[in-house]
C-alpha cells in the first residue's frame, strides 16, 4: 500500500494511473485504493497550506510579488468564468480543482475568502472527482489493452492531450462567434 501512496503523491498526473495499477496488480480493492489517494490529498493540504499561507503574506509586503498576486487573481478569475462565471461558489471551486489542480482549487478558494477546512474540502472534492475519472478510465482501458504500459501511456496523454484540445476547439468557437459566423 505503501508504493501506491507514494505514487499518489507525485505532484504530476502521472502518478494516478501508475497507482491505480499497482493497486489493481497488487488486488487492493478500489475502495482502499481511494482512500489512499485521499490520504495523499490530505498530506498535499498539511505540506501546501503553510507554503500558500507564507506566499499570501509576502504578496502583501513585497511589492513584485504584489504585481504578480495581482496578475494571478485576474488568471483565476478568468479561469473561474470558464467554470460558471465570475464568483468562486463552492461548484466553482471544485471545477476549479477538477480542471487544473488541488492547489490551484485551494488557491482560487483563499482568494475568495475561505479557510483552511473548506478550502481544502473544495480542492479534494474536485481532485477526488478527477481521481474517479482517471481511475476508473485507466481500469477499463486496461481490461481492453492487458497492457500496463500501453494504458498509462494512453491514459496520461489523454490526460494532456484532451484539455490542449477542447481550449483549442473552445478558443477557435469563440473567434467563429465572435466573427459572426456560427
């Protein structure tokens, strides 16, 4: 259990899929399995929080870091507005995390003013829901492929591949509509 923690630990993507089939070949059922991946998001939440807490106070003090705090909290707005619109609600936050990451869930959810536990809960429910997407489509793909090697590596460029693509096509259907053609 251990060696699918530590995989679910890897601050990349990556480390889902790898774990999700060392859980499988090691038969540990899927509900130990997510656990552990919400334990890694737990340890993730004690070792990230104090960081964003001490990068929050800085912003406030040194005036490049204030231009970039700035800079940053025009991204997530913008970020955020894919999501639902402008405000930063708790479906907003968890699509937030969903779509880019725990951290920057947890971020976008200081900024609009929560606190530690429900910040937090946003970012893990979001991230939670992306574990369940990744896993259960690393599993099933794998029952198609009987090749873990070959599903990973399809899996995590899924995994980079399908957002660079639907910004593109979403990009490329707001300069259609904003042309006037549709």
């Amino acid at each position: 259990m251990l060696a699918v923690l530590k995989l679910f630990l890897l601050p990349v993507g990556g480390g889902i899929p790898a774990g999700v089939m060392l859980a499988s070949a090691k038969g540990l059922a899927w509900p130990i399995t997510t656990l552990l991946y919400l334990v890694s998001d737990v340890v993730l939440a004690l070792a990230f929080e104090p960081i964003l807490r001490l990068l929050a106070t800085a912003c406030g003090k040194i005036p490049v870091l204030t231009r970039l705090s700035k800079a940053l909290t025009a991204a997530t707005a913008r970020s955020a507005a894919h999501f639902g619109g402008t405000g930063a609600g708790p479906v907003t936050l968890i699509m937030i995390a969903f779509g880019i990451d725990p951290m920057t869930g947890r971020a976008s959810a200081l900024a609009a003013g929560h606190g530690f536990l429900a910040g937090w809960a946003f970012a893990i429910v979001g991230d939670m829901l992306y574990f369940a997407v990744i896993a259960l489509t690393t599993l099933r793909l794998n029952s198609y492929f009987r090749d873990p090697n070959t599903t990973m590596l399809i899996v995590l460029g899924a995994m980079f591949g399908v957002p660079m693509l639907v910004r593109y096509f979403r990009s490329r259907r707001l300069s259609l509509q904003g042309a006037g053609v549709e």
